[in-house]
C-alpha cells in the first residue's frame, strides 16, 4: 500500500524518509505504471484539462499565465496526471473542446471578461460534474466543486502606491491590459485606496494597452503624455508593461526615477534586465500552480478542498525606478 500512494500521489501524512526510499527503489527498478490499466479500474483519465480565455490569439504570451501553467503541469506530471491546454476566446467558449469532449477527471481555468462572462464561464465548467480551480479570480461563487487561487493584487498595488505617494508623486497613471482581467481591477483598487489614505489631492489615470505588445504599449504612453502631461509616476499593470514604460521614458531624455517614477507588477525574472531595475511587487505564481494540482489531486482522492479560496501573500521588492 506505501508503495501504491507513493505511485499515485497519495503522500498525505507519509514521512519523508519513507517517501524518499520508495522513490529511490522504483527509481532502481525502473518501475512505470501500466496507465490503461489504471485508468479503466479508476474510471480516470489521468489528466486534468486548463483552460485560458483569453481575447488574444497568442495568449501563452502572458508570463504569468504560464509560469502558472508550468507549476500546475509539473505538479501533475510528477504524479502520472498529463496537463490538457486550450487557449479559448470569450465568445467561443461554449465550443471549446474541453467542455464538448469530457477528457478529464478535473479543470483549471483562467478567465478574463467582465463578471457576468466570467460567472457564466465557471458555471459552464461546474456543470461538468468535475472539481474546478479557477487561478486569480475574484467572483464568490459557492460550490464545494470549486475552489479559487489567487494572490492578494489589491494588496500589492497598495504598497506599490504608498511607496511613490511617500516620494511626493501626485499625478498618477496607471498603465493596464486592454483585456479585462480581474487580478488588474484588484490591482486598480488597491492604487485607489491607497491615494484615499495617502492624500485627497493624488489623481489618477488609467489608460489601456496591449500588454504583449511593446511598440503599443510605447505609443499608447506616448499619446497620453502628450494629451494629458507628463505623471510623476507610471504604475504599470505588470513588469512587461513597465519595462517599456521606463525605455520610452529613458528615450525621451527622461531620467528615472528623478524625473519620473515606474513600477512594475510580478517580479518575473527579465525586470532584471532594466537599467535602475524596475520596483515591483513578488507574485508566487509558480507555487499558486503547485497549489491547484495539489488541491485537485486530494480533491479527486476522495477528499475535499481546503476551503473555498487560497489566498497567496505578495511581496514588495524595492527596485531604482521610484
């Protein structure tokens, strides 16, 4: 039986040096389950499908979206489950394969849209009698199938805020995806409540953009510049975003922060490769993945989630751009 939950994820309690010498002996035999087997005496497929609805075409472009991803497909490939992806419009979403061809024992998904779309897209994914995970979502929805992972946005873009009020910015913008994504309204919040604490006379725009697409990002700053003035500062939505926030900046004989402040959101690794290094909020996006193979796994165990939302702590890193 050790042997067994060993195989098939079931560790639960089990000690660790007790795990590490099953492991190593199937290791040694070379042991591999017979899946078909398996899958017809479990009534399983050993695979857990994810969904991403999203308006752009090249939608594993978000690296959020995929280091999310990652976590989640690693998880579950150490445990024999294989990961089922389709990125999927809003308004093809009813068609969407995963919902017509029931292949999997759970669900994942990352939804952007307004809330009603939103709403509507997880009772479509509960209505497949499957647990569900929906990663960053922010709809109360009760039903003990489902479970919500997300990181505290609101929280982050709140200490972002105070942290370039505290430097006597006064004049805000706030750069964000054109795509309607609920973690960006908590970020947007956040922001907003943090001006209210901070000082009455902050104002803040908040402009849209294509987050993946740098020139775009670039022009939509530009425009605004010129309509609306120059902030003090630029918070954008995520690192992508600020880092070519900060280059047209810089290209415009801007220096950052003295001239103008820009900060960023996730902490992914490339806001490595800006020139001060971009302040920005840490996310704990691989893990919040980990976490949703874990919870589905137990769940699919026979057991239960561990409550109805997880929600996951962010950190602020100090950069040069504030």
């Amino acid at each position: 039986m050790t042997v067994s939950n060993v195989v098939n994820g079931r560790i639960g309690k089990m000690g660790e040096a007790t795990r590490s010498a099953v492991e190593r002996e199937i290791a040694r035999l070379g042991y591999r389950p017979y899946t078909q087997a398996r899958n017809l005496r479990r009534s399983e497929q050993l695979t857990i499908g994810m969904i991403i609805l999203d308006e752009a075409p090249a939608f594993l472009t978000d690296p959020l979206n995929t280091t999310i991803v990652a976590g989640l497909s690693n998880y579950l490939s150490q445990r024999g489950y294989g990961l089922m992806l389709q990125g999927v419009h809003p308004e093809r979403f009813s068609g969407a394969m995963l919902l017509r061809a029931i292949r999997t024992d759970g669900i994942c998904a990352i939804l952007s849209g307004s809330d009603d779309l939103r709403r509507h897209a997880a009772e479509r994914l509960l209505d497949l009698g499957q647990p569900v995970v929906l990663f960053q979502e922010t709809l109360r929805l009760r039903d003990p199938n489902l479970l919500v992972i997300r990181q505290d946005d609101r929280g982050g873009a709140r200490l972002l805020a105070a942290a370039v009020l505290a430097k006597g910015a006064r004049r805000l913008l706030m750069l964000v995806p054109d795509v309607v994504w609920p973690a960006m309204v908590e970020r947007t919040r956040g922001v907003q409540e943090a001006m209210r604490v901070a000082d009455s006379r902050a104002n803040l725009r908040v402009v849209a953009c294509r987050e993946n697409d740098f020139d775009d990002i670039q022009q939509v700053l530009r425009r605004d510049i010129e309509t609306a003035g120059r902030p003090d500062a630029v918070l954008a939505g995520n690192d992508q975003i600020g880092i070519a926030a900060l280059r047209l900046l810089q290209d415009q004989g801007l220096n950052v922060p003295d001239d103008i402040m820009v900060t960023g959101f996730n902490a992914l690794n490339f806001r490595r490769h800006t020139q001060p290094m971009l302040t920005t909020i840490r996310s704990p996006v691989y893990e919040m993945g980990v976490r949703g193979g874990q919870e589905l796994l137990v769940k699919l165990e026979g057991g239960r989630f561990s409550g109805r939302e997880v929600i996951s702590e962010v950190e602020f890193v100090p950069g040069g751009s504030i």
